[in-house]
C-alpha cells in the first residue's frame, strides 16, 4: 500500500527582497497532504497565506526547500493543481460555458469534442448554474462568479484544489451556500483540498484537519487540530455538537495567544471640560410628534417611528423598508442583522441623515432626524479618510468643526486621548494611506468618538478585515465604548460580533417590505471578551437563536410569527437549563415589531 503523501511541503522559506533589504514571509512550512483530504489552513491578515498557496500551485519559487507533487518537485504550475483565488478573474466576454470551456479546451486536449462538452456541463451543473450558462460575468452576484472559477478548476480535474480565501469577499448567505457546495464537492468528487481561510467556523464546517499560520514575519505552521465529527456537517446542529463547541473554544484560543492584542500605551491624559456644540439642543421637531415626544419616555432616546424608505424605479416604487418600528434606551448598543439586501444600510443611513426618510420618523435625543450632523458619528466598513493627511489630521477635520471654541491645546488633547485609546499613539502623525487597513479604520473609530456624538452608527465597520484582525478592532470598540456610554446602532452580518457588542441584537426580516422580524436580549456580563463568551453556557444559545432565524429567512423566504416564537421558545428553553450551573437575569425576548 502506498502512504507517501500526495503533496509535501519541506523547510519551505519565501523571502523577499528590495535593494539591500530581505523580509522573511515564511519560514520551515513542513506540511503532508494525504490523497483525499481536505486541509484548512487558517492564518492572520499578511502572514503569508496567499504566497503560500502560490508555492503550492508553482506560480512562485521558493527561497529555500521545495514542494513534492506525487513523489516529485515541482517546478512550475500544472493542470493537476488546480487554483481558485479570491478574486474570480473571469472573462468579461466571455459566458460562463465560455470561461469554463477555455480551460477544459486548453487542458484536457486527449479527450474528443463530445466528451469535452459533456464535462464542460458537469461541473456547470455541479456548481448549480446551469440555469445561468450563457450569462457573462456582469450579470452575475459575486457568489454565482465564485462558483464559475470553481467549476471552472474542477473541470479542469485537478487532483489537488487550492483554494486562497475564495470566500471572504461574500455576503454570509452566499458565503454559507457556497460552503455547503464546497462541502458537497468534496464529498462527491473526493478531491484533494487546501483550503487558506481567515474563518475557523468555515475552517472546522469543511476540513478534516485544521492548521494554524503563525504571525508575519517568518510565518510558519502552528498547531493542528483533528476534526473528528461525522460528514455531512450541518452548521445549525453543530451550533449544539460539544465536539464542535469544545473544538472552536480551542483554535480561537489558540489563535489568540499567536498574537495578542498589543497594551494600548496611554499618557494618562485626561479629555477636557469643552462642551462640543452637538448638545445644544435646536427643535426640528413637526408640530405633530412634537406633543407625543416632550413627555417624558426614558426608552425613547432614539426612536423609529413606522419608518419607510421607498425608491422610484422604472417598473414602479420599490419599498425597501417598511414600517420599521424600534426603541433604544440612552447608552444603549443595539446590533442589526439579517441577510444582504433587507435594508440594514438603509436603516442606518436615514438615522444619520444621509438619506432622506420617505415616511414615518426617526429622532434622536428629541430631534427629528432631517439632516446629516456631528450628533451622529457614522464608521463605514471603507474607512473613508483623507489619504494625503495624517491620522491626527483626519480626526482633527472633525474636532475642529464640533469644539470651535475649545483652546488648541484642548483639541489637541481630545485628538491624542482617542487615538491612544485605539492605540495609534505611535503612529498619529503618519499618512493615511501608509496605514494599514486595520489600521485605518482605528483612525476612522476615533474619529467617531471624538466627536463626542449623541449616537455611534457602524455600517459593517469591520467587513472588509481577516477575522483575527476584526476580533482585535471589536476589542478596541469595547474599551473605548465602555468609557463613553454613547447609544450605538452596528450594522453586521456577522453572528458572533452581534452577540459580542450588544444588550439587544434587532434580526430584520428580508427585503424588500423589510421591517423588525425579532429582538433579541443578550443577558451576558459586561465587560464581555471573547475568550470568557466561549466559555459561557449561555453564548450558544444566542448564537443558535440568530443561525435559526437566519435560516428562517434564507432564499427570500417569509417564515410565519409562529415560527419565529418557536425559535426564540427554543433559546429560551436552552437558558432556563444553563440556569442553575449560571444563574443569570431572566432574558427578554421581543418577537415581531415593538
């Protein structure tokens, strides 16, 4: 019996050079792949994962050691190593038939015509887009272009796929779906996989193994990790696997003590006693809610008042959302979750006045919300700064604007006391786009902060980052959001960092007529990490309510209330039990509109 392994990594380095400078990017990367199987490889943002995939796949030399294919070193690409990147460079001219058959056509040239179409259309269909076989790329979601560069590799019948974060630039439905696709794949096909991942969820969903990527510089293999549940894996039911839990506990553990977040050095420095121009209170408030809102109503610091947003098309008006009904306390953290398309954005976007409200209302600190202004901070998942200027530059443009009657040195202040607190305090004075995008959205955070507002709205402030580097900024938004208590609103798609920030977590129901489809209590201890979240009995039940009510809402679909108070009833269940080994607060659910 052969056991040599399929593909072989031994004391593999890559270095890079520029003028009389060498920068190590790995170093010693030993790794088997055995025929067959399937290995995620999960490592943080510049580690070098992708110029690891490219070593594998020969479109790059190593500095040093060398990759074995089948008893042999290669030398270059081949046909049997078959890349998807997360990029799909596709064709634009090209149908997907098209894109595929270039490849099979240039490759597979031992095969006839007929046989060549014929599988051609196999991994056409394999991928699920048979329907869509004559479109070209343009007309295509993100997801669908994803799956023609998988099929496209595929049908190319390589014996090993490699894959360098195919996924990350998805929305988490179409993340999920192709997930399960690539599950299936596996499975039917019994390819060979490397899969590179920054996603330890996708990591343990897919693989039979689990490696770690240790920090950049000199980045190399960490631990592994066994995965040793049963296929088909469900990523609902693992939501109650201990296998799982234990599992998942254990590699973001490992994870984080590869590269804890670096002591914010601070100066002591104090903010001081400046009143920013945003708590002068001017009321735009219609003579009509102007009465109702004067009372007195602690819950109603911010208010969505049937609120709607409608768009003219050429078909006919388009209601995007409708009737979105929701009140937050002063100081409290909201998060809003549900699928691409059901307005999350639009929601956030009226709140800051970005984007006029079509009906209803939404007011905030008792203003009717009509324009866009400093009260409300808004932190996009782009970081949107001036790149010609300093990250002390950038939030001065804001500091100047709210405080024009503070002292130089008071501002100054203020500027410093936030970007050390999201510890930028050594690189202030460097240009925005010599940051990093970690980075730069710390900037784009204290910026946000300092401007003392009324209300802190986050459009997916961390979308565009690996998950290591996510977790780290969600850290920094914590700290600094404890010490200002300001009343916040974060739209994400993103389960786990729903739970994480918030005391409510608002799930909306698909678009278009989107409105509030349930709200969640999250009765978990402040302040809250992620190491300590892992170890409450309590946190799976949170995150199994959200994956079921996402579930609920996959495809378009419109689950009935009776559904919806199923799923909360199931959690509430899952509490009660946790209860006498964690005694907590009895949670509050709020099904439906409030």
């Amino acid at each position: 019996m052969n056991t040599e392994p399929l593909l072989e990594v031994s004391a593999l380095d890559k270095d890079y050079s520029q003028g009389s400078t060498t920068n190590s990017v790995l170093k010693g990367i030993n790794l088997k792949v055995d025929d067959g199987e399937f290995v995620a490889i999960v490592g943080f943002s510049g580690a070098g994962k992708t110029t690891l995939i490219s070593l594998l796949a020969g479109l790059e030399t190593p500095s040093a050691g060398g990759v074995i294919f089948k008893g042999k070193e290669i030398s270059g690409p081949s046909p049997e190593r078959g890349v998807v990147f997360q990029s799909y460079s596709l064709l634009p001219w090209l149908s997907v038939e098209g894109n595929v058959a270039l490849s099979v056509n240039a490759v597979c040239t031992n095969l006839s015509k007929k046989e060549r179409q014929q599988q051609i259309d196999k991994y056409i269909e394999l991928v699920g887009l048979s329907h869509a076989k004559s479109r070209k790329p343009a007309e295509l979601s993100g997801g669908m272009r994803q799956r023609v560069s998988v099929a496209r590799a595929l049908a190319m019948q390589p014996q090993v796929l490699l894959m360098d974060e195919p996924l990350s630039a998805l929305d988490a439905l179409s993340r999920a779906r192709l997930q399960d696709e690539f599950a299936e794949i596996s499975q039917k096909e019994k390819s060979t996989i490397v899969l590179v991942t920054n996603d330890v969820d996708e990591a343990i969903l897919l693989a039979d193994r689990v490696i770690t990527l240790t920090p950049a510089p000199s980045a190399t293999l960490g631990r592994e990790f066994k995965v040793d549940i049963p296929r088909p894996r469900d990523r609902t039911n693992l939501n109650n696997d201990p296998t799982f839990i234990a599992l998942r506990s254990e590699i973001t553990r490992y994870l984080l003590s590869l590269k804890e977040s670096a002591e914010i050095e601070t100066s002591g420095r104090q903010l001081p006693n400046v009143i920013p121009i945003t708590q002068n209170k001017v009321s735009t408030l219609p003579k009509t809610v102007s009465a109702e809102i004067n009372a007195p109503q602690s819950d109603r610091y911010l208010e969505y008042s049937n609120t709607s947003k409608t768009y003219p098309t050429p078909e006919g008006p388009l209601t995007v959302v409708d009737g979105f009904d929701l009140q937050l306390h002063k100081g409290e953290f909201v998060s809003l979750i549900g699928h691409s398309g059901c307005g999350k954005s639009t929601v956030l976007s009226m709140t800051a006045g970005l984007n006029p409200i079509s009906d209803g209302s939404i007011i905030v600190d008792g203003l009717h919300v009509k324009n866009a202004g400093p009260d409300r901070a808004v932190v996009f998942q782009a970081p949107s700064l001036m790149p010609w200027l300093t990250a002390y530059q950038n939030v001065a443009l804001g500091v100047e604007k709210v405080y024009p009657k503070a002292s130089k040195a008071e501002r100054r202040d203020i500027i410093e006391f936030y970007l050390e607190r999201v510890g930028l305090s050594d690189a202030m004075n460097r240009s925005a786009r010599d940051l990093s995008n970690g980075m730069q959205q710390r900037v784009g955070i204290a910026r946000a902060f300092a401007l003392s507002p009324k209300l802190l709205l986050l459009d997916e402030p961390f979308g565009m980052l690996d998950s290591l580097t996510r977790w780290e900024l969600q850290d920094v938004l914590m700290d600094v959001w404890a010490k200002t208590k300001v009343t916040t609103v974060c739209v994400t798609h993103d389960v786990d960092e729903a739970i994480l920030l918030a005391d409510r977590v608002v799930m909306m129901s698909n678009g278009p007529n989107a409105r509030v489809g349930n709200i969640m209590k999250v009765d978990l201890p402040r302040p809250r990490s992620r190491d300590a979240l892992l170890s409450h009995p309590d946190y799976y039940a949170y995150r199994e309510e959200l994956l079921d009510f996402l579930e609920a809402y996959e495809g378009g679909a419109n689950p009935d209330q009776s559904l919806l108070d199923s799923i909360a009833a199931k959690r509430k269940h899952r509490l009660k039990s946790n209860s006498s080994e964690y005694p907590l607060e009895e949670s509050t659910v709020v099904v439906g509109q409030q």
